[in-house]
C-alpha cells in the first residue's frame, strides 16, 4: 500500500512539472536562419527544457560534406570571441550526421539545483553562453547561442476587488498588466495565479498523505 502512495505522489508531483515547463528548440547548423543575424537568443524560464538538435544529412551526402560540432558553455568573453575559453564546460558532441533515425537531440533541463554530476545548474536572471567549435575538417563554422533566465513567479498576484458603489468623483479605473513569456517554447495556456494555486493544493495533498502513511 505504501509503495503505491509513493508511485501516486511521484506521478501527481511528475505532472505538476509538466505543467510548469516549456521546450525550446534549437537547429544547431549554419543552414538555421536563426544564427546568421549572430544574436540568436533563447528566453527560458526555472523547469524549461532546452532542445539541441544536430546536423543531420542524407546517406547520400558524403562525410566531408556534413557539419560536427563540439558544443561548449563559455563566458561572455568566449562567447563575443565564439572559441573555448580555459574554463569551457563541454556540453555535447554533434558527431554523427548520419544518425539513422534522424538528428541527435540533446536536452538541457533548466533547473536550479541538479543530483547529477555532468548537469549544469542555473539562476534565474542569469545569462547563459553556448558555442560550438568545428571539429577537424569539418565544413561548419563558430555558432553561438545566448540563454537567457527569466523568474517565473512564485506568488500569487494581488487582486483588487472592485467597490459595490463607485465613489464620488466619477468611476475609478482598474487597470491589469498582463505578462507573457518569450522565447518561443510553448507553454500551456491559463494565468499563472491558476497554475501556482493547483500546483501548491496538489503539493500539500501529498504531503499529507505522506505524514498520514
């Protein structure tokens, strides 16, 4: 019995964080328009995932004529130069341009704690900095790619509660300013004040199902 309440809280706190998440993906290749302006810039929130997709081509295109790439974290400094700078972290490897099932994707989860040691954990309000270096002879040149951290609230948002009877003077005005995220990940739909009151009743139920256990 207490291994299925276990499996229930994993699978309601599993669907709590879909909700919460968005996907953004990113054509690595010199052919994605996205990177010839060289300010391709992603806008994520705490919980997004960030896609990684690598060259793919025909079987018939010949091996020199394909892209890989070496996929790097860097500073501001190596991201403006686009090379590896001393403190690089590697990412990935877009090594296989024939990949028989279609391109290689990689997935970085954007988090702010990680229990694994080649995750890589970010902040929100930070900027994040990827490029890619051309392994040998290979036809592809420096891509780089800015990720930048947004706050999702975590509160609700204050509600003014309009008076019965307008005051003297004529109506006041209410006005609401709404926000939405950028980036191009898609996100559900619904205000954020919905999603963090389902998230925490659901949070709370399960905990106490599990003090009561």
């Amino acid at each position: 019995w207490q291994l299925r309440t276990f499996l229930w809280v994993f699978t309601v706190l599993r669907e709590i964080w879909k909700v919460n998440s968005a996907r953004h993906g990113v054509y690595w290749n010199t052919t994605n328009p996205r990177f010839l302006r060289d300010d391709y810039t992603v806008r994520v929130e705490i919980n997004d995932y960030l896609d990684i997709y690598c060259p793919h081509y025909d079987p018939r295109v010949p091996e020199r004529h394909t892209e890989s790439f070496i996929l790097y974290m860097v500073d501001r400094e190596g991201y403006e130069g686009c090379y590896e700078t001393p403190g690089a972290f590697k990412r990935w490897e877009c090594n296989r341009p024939h990949a028989p099932f279609g391109p290689i994707k990689f997935s970085e989860k954007v988090q702010r704690f990680t229990p694994f040691s080649l995750g890589f954990e970010f902040r929100p309000g930070e900027d994040y900095y990827y490029i890619s270096v051309p392994e040998p002879g290979s036809p592809g040149e420096c891509l780089k790619l800015l990720v930048s951290v947004c706050c999702r609230p975590t509160t609700l948002q204050p509600i003014t509660e309009v008076p019965k009877s307008q005051p003297r003077g004529g109506p006041r005005i209410n006005e609401e300013g709404n926000t939405s995220g950028q980036g191009g990940g898609s996100r559900p739909a619904g205000g954020s004040s919905f999603t963090v009151h389902v998230s925490r009743f659901l949070l709370t139920l399960c905990v106490f199902v599990l003090l009561c256990i």
